[in-house]
C-alpha cells in the first residue's frame, strides 16, 4: 500500500499545484479533499462488517489495491493521453487536467477510506490462526520494518525515474507502469494469503475436535452472524454419515468453505 499510494500522490499533487496555482485556491481544495476523506472512511466503516459477513476475509482484503489499480489506470490514462481524450472530457466541461485532479482525488479517497476500514482489520485478522512466536515475530517484523520501507521504497522509486528521465512529467508514464506492477503484485498475494488463512483456520478446527478424541471429523465453516468462522463438526461413521456438532472457537472472518 504505501509503496502504490506513494506513486500516485506524488503525481496527483502536481496535477493540483498546476490546477490551483493560487496558494488560497490549493489550501481550499485540499481542504474538501479531507473531508470528502473523512465522510467516506465513515461510511467504509459502516460497509465493512456487512463485507466482512458477507463476502468474508479475501474479498475484503482484496478490495483496496482493485480500487487503486482501476483508478490508477484512470489517472495514469488522462495524464498520459490528455490530447487525444480533450474532445471528449470538453463534452462534460472539463479540462483533461481537471478531470485528472477529480480522479486522482477520487483515487485517494476511496483508497484510504478502504484502507482504514478494510485493509487494516485484514491485516490483523491474518495473525491470528498464527502460533504465538510467529504473530510476534510478523507483527515485529511488518510494523518496524516493511511499513517504513514501503513507503520509502515509492518515494526512492521516484527520485530514481525524476534523476533518469530529468523530470516528474517524463517518469510519468514509468511511474504508471510501476504503479501496475505493485498492485498486481499485491492481488496476487491477497489472493495466496487468503488460501492459507482458511487453511490453516480449518486445519485449527480440526486439531481441537482430534484433541477431544473425535478421530474421523468433517468440517464445515461458515461465517457467524458476528462476522466469526462458525465450524460446524461432523462425525464420520464408517458409512460417511455422521451427526453434526457445532464449533465456534476460531474468530476469523471467511468466505464459505467446506473441507472433509
């Protein structure tokens, strides 16, 4: 996240000083940018349970960089091809620089408000199949070290392409390209984390119905109504049928999955 938000911010606000070149107009804007900010987190906030009930922890996680990647392509498609799209943004009474500021904003906005209200409580709900070392040596590890250098890694991105191509305008269109890459990067392992946070939710439930003497088991999880994994254990008689017994220890929210 800080490495693709990095990327872009840079770029928008440079669009905004070449759109407000009065300092009083920029302040204002800025201003609106905030609060439009504010309102949406809120309202993310509120969205986010329901998304967490209903879609569970992988589309959740999933969420914010889909939202960054299609208006990154936005926001990079009007910087870069400003000529060839003026007739058509003219036909809405804009200008392209304009309409590049409103996306890029739009960007911002609906990337931290998801952020905040999705992409954080992901990243904490994926420590807890973890043992107790393991959480503590990750959370270590992400909050010292990969946050800092995430979002210094997008700033030394910059500086390097400004230095190469001698200036913000040039490296644009390599900044989109690297922009496309990261969160490509970033889907992928949503997708990959999310495929070992339900197996090893799964493999937990097991091992506490095995802890009991429960040898032959098949589990079912689904989500509660709190937003929890609620396991629903059967026993396996030797014909596969078996009478169901209800598990409810794991606090994890995820998508509906059966596994025998």
């Amino acid at each position: 996240y800080g490495v693709s938000i990095n990327l872009v911010e840079v770029t928008w606000k440079s669009k905004i000083k070449a759109q407000f070149p009065n300092p009083n107009d920029y302040s204002a804007f800025m201003g609106d940018f905030s609060t439009y900010t504010g309102v949406a987190t809120f309202v993310m906030m509120l969205l986010s349970r329901f998304i967490f009930r209903k879609f569970g922890w992988g589309t959740a996680a999933l969420i914010t960089p889909i939202m960054l990647f299609g208006t990154g392509v936005l926001f990079f498609g009007l910087v870069l091809f400003s000529e060839q799209l003026t007739p058509a943004i003219a036909g809405l009474g804009l200008t392209p620089l304009f309409a590049a500021v409103l996306v890029g904003a739009a960007q911002n906005i609906f990337s931290k408000s998801s952020k905040y209200s999705l992409f954080d409580p992901c990243k904490e709900m994926a420590y807890i199949p973890l043992d107790q070392e393991t959480k503590v040596k990750g959370k270590a590890a992400i909050d010292v070290v990969c946050n800092p250098l995430g979002k210094s890694g997008g700033a030394l991105i910059q500086q390097l392409m400004i230095i190469g191509f001698g200036s913000l305008a040039a490296s644009t269109p390599y900044l989109g390209v690297f922009l496309l890459v990261v969160v490509g990067i970033w889907i992928r392992a949503s997708i990959s984390l999310n495929e070992q946070f339900t197996s090893l939710t799964i493999r937990d439930l097991k091992s506490k119905m095995a802890a009991s003497g429960d040898k032959k088991v098949k589990v079912k999880s689904k989500l509660s109504d709190g937003g929890f994994v609620e396991g629903e254990v059967v026993k396996v008689d030797g014909n596969g049928d078996g009478e169901a017994t209800s598990s409810r220890d794991t606090p994890a929210a995820l998508s509906s999955v059966s596994e025998d």
